[in-house]
C-alpha cells in the first residue's frame, strides 16, 4: 500500500507495510502516528535532538504487542527515554505512546530502508 506524507511543500512517498502495523487494545497503530509526531515535533524540544527513529511492536503480555522506538539522536543531545514518552503521551493516544525507547543506529539497506528484522532481534 503506497501512503503519502506530506512535509512542508514536499510530498514525500512513504511505503508501509503489514509489518509496519500492530494492534494494541484492539486499536491500529502505524509507523505513520510517529513519523507525524516527529515532523510535526522535530522544532520543539526535546524532538529536534532525534535524526532518526523507527517503531517496531514488540510482545507484551497483557497488551498483545506494544510500541518499541529506536532513536539516533545528536551525540551532544541530553534526551532521555522518559523525554520521549512523555512528549509522545502528551501528543499521542496514550496506548500509542512507545512503552520503551533504545537509543541507537538504526540498520539500513543500501537503498535507506530500515531493517526492521534487526531491530526485532535487539530485543529478543
């Protein structure tokens, strides 16, 4: 399914996928409730200290599956995992805040797609 983003006066292309997708309390969330936290975030504090961030589910035993965010952010940036949650629950449906935050590269293909089974294995 091709989705479209829009940032500024681009249109960017954004391909999401089955796996870009998770349920929580019976609800949808996408990769896309994020991206447009952080387009939408990337002035405020403490959001303009991330370059990158990715969200994958992962297995939670009483919700079924949970958000879990991989962040690169500056080497100089003071941001906490707490910074993260609180800004996203502040913006975000409360269940589609990230339950937990890495702090880390995040591993691409050679053409930029970010390689979410990686990611998968860091929290196994």
């Amino acid at each position: 399914m091709q989705l479209l983003s829009h940032d500024a006066d681009v249109t960017l292309p954004l391909l999401v996928t089955i796996d870009d997708e998770n349920f929580q309390q019976g609800e949808k969330v996408t990769e896309l409730d994020y991206e447009a936290l952080i387009n939408e975030g990337a002035l405020d504090e403490p959001l303009n200290d991330i370059e990158e961030i990715a969200v994958i589910a992962i297995p939670d035993e009483k919700w079924g599956e949970v958000p879990c965010a991989f962040v690169k952010s500056h080497d100089f940036s003071s941001l906490t995992e707490q910074d993260i949650i609180d800004y996203s629950r502040e913006y975000l449906a409360h269940f589609k805040a990230p339950k937990r935050i890495i702090f880390t590269s995040i591993p691409k293909t050679s053409t930029g797609k970010v390689q979410k089974f990686l990611l998968r294995d860091q929290v196994k």
